[in-house]
C-alpha cells in the first residue's frame, strides 16, 4: 500500500486523501533535512502501531462483549430495553444519544474491566525516588503498570470476576466514576487514542444490540471461555 500511494501521489495537490499520503509528503518536503525522523521505515513502524494499537485492541474488546451477551441474557434484554426505549427501532444510535444511555455505557465499561485485554501497560522509568507499599524504588528503575491489579480490585469492584455492568451505576441509575476504572492507563503517555476508542465502542456496542439479538445455534453450547494472550488478550 505504500508502495502503490507513492506511486500515485501527486506533489503538487494540497490536500492528501489519508494518513499515509500526509507522511509521504511530510517525507517529500523534509527530504533534504539530515535530521528529518519523516522516512519510510518510519511510516511503516507508525502504520503498525496505528494497526495494532488501534484495531486489535477495539476488535477483542468487541469480541469479548459478544461473549458476554452471549453468557448474560438478562444483560441482553436491559440493553435492549434502554436503547428501544430512547432511541426507538426507526433510526441508528448516534453519539449524541450516549449520555441518555447510561446502562449501556456502564455494559462497555464491564466489559473492558472484565476483559481486561492490555493487564499491563507500556514500561517507564521511575523520574525520581519513591517507595510503594515499604519497597524502595530508585530513580531511573523500569517499572510497568499493571493494570489488572486496578481492575480486579475487591474494594473498587467487589466479586471481580463476577460480570455486572450495574457496579458502574449510581443509585439513580445514572453513570458512575470509579478511579479504578483505567483502561486506557492514566498520565502522560495514557492512550493517544482514547477518545476515538471509546467513540468507536459506544456506536459498535450500541447499533449492535439495538439490531441485533445475539444468542448461540441450537446446536451450540458456551461451556468455558479462555483466554488467549496476543498483543491484546482476546
């Protein structure tokens, strides 16, 4: 794809048609810069980190929430009956539907903490001295942020690994925060794609069980579910 986008592109024209085609020119005017990081290995680690880092880990999310509807059938119907209730059977669920939608809101949000697919995050270096729970930690010492350890917490989520998007509504059954929830981890370098993710989960999640009543052949039976670790746990 690269190699057909180079051979296409036109200069001249101002405007590039994607991501891809934007670098290539980026590369074109920076050519004769010795300290231009604008080169083709480049695009090609930055198109796999866009690949994996942003479609594997929103595909096994979507796939580990169909395995949910598929194992809760009461989670099913509430779905079914806030989304027919707000947003009717005569058009799609859009984004500005999604503060109106709490319940399934808080079913998206079961599912990444239940799923869990990064348990731990990209590793850092400690900036400065610190001790964590009496252990001394130097300056400079790798560490990596587990986040499974948050999401399976017995105070923030009591029965963690019972599967209950009520844990994530309030008494008036609005959205609740609870500041163990970070899938996406927290600070500086937290996912650069957060916002686009949780936009793509809501309308997929959403338009998928507003249309859709997800249930096994006859002929099938969910017995067990296992875990696969990849890149992202699916």
């Amino acid at each position: 794809q690269i190699a057909a986008h180079r051979e296409a592109i036109d200069y001249a024209e101002e405007e590039s048609a994607d991501f891809c085609e934007a670098y290539l020119r980026e590369i074109h005017m920076t050519a004769t810069n010795a300290d231009s990081s604008f080169h083709e290995k480049q695009l090609v680690n930055v198109c796999m980190d866009l690949w994996t880092a942003g479609v594997e880990t929103t595909a096994a999310t979507m796939a580990w929430g169909v395995v949910m509807l598929l194992q809760h059938p009461e989670v099913q119907s509430a779905l079914h009956d806030e989304l027919d209730s707000i947003v009717g059977i005569d058009r799609l669920v859009c984004m500005q539907d999604r503060a109106r939608l709490p319940y399934t809101s808080a079913f998206i949000q079961e599912v990444q903490r239940w799923a869990n697919i990064l348990p731990q995050n990209l590793m850092r270096n400690a900036a400065k001295d610190a001790v964590i729970g009496g252990v001394k930690i130097a300056a400079g010492t790798p560490v990596v942020p587990q986040i499974s350890a948050l999401m399976s917490d017995h105070e923030a989520f009591p029965e963690p690994c019972t599967f209950d998007p009520t844990r994530f509504l309030d008494e008036n059954g609005g959205l609740r925060s609870i500041p163990h929830f970070l899938p996406f981890s927290i600070g500086k370098r937290a996912c650069l794609g957060e916002g686009l993710a949780r936009m793509e989960l809501f309308l997929f999640f959403a338009n998928l069980a507003h249309r859709f009543n997800v249930r096994l052949s006859i002929y099938l039976r969910l017995c067990c579910v296992q875990q696969i670790v990849k890149f992202a746990v699916k």
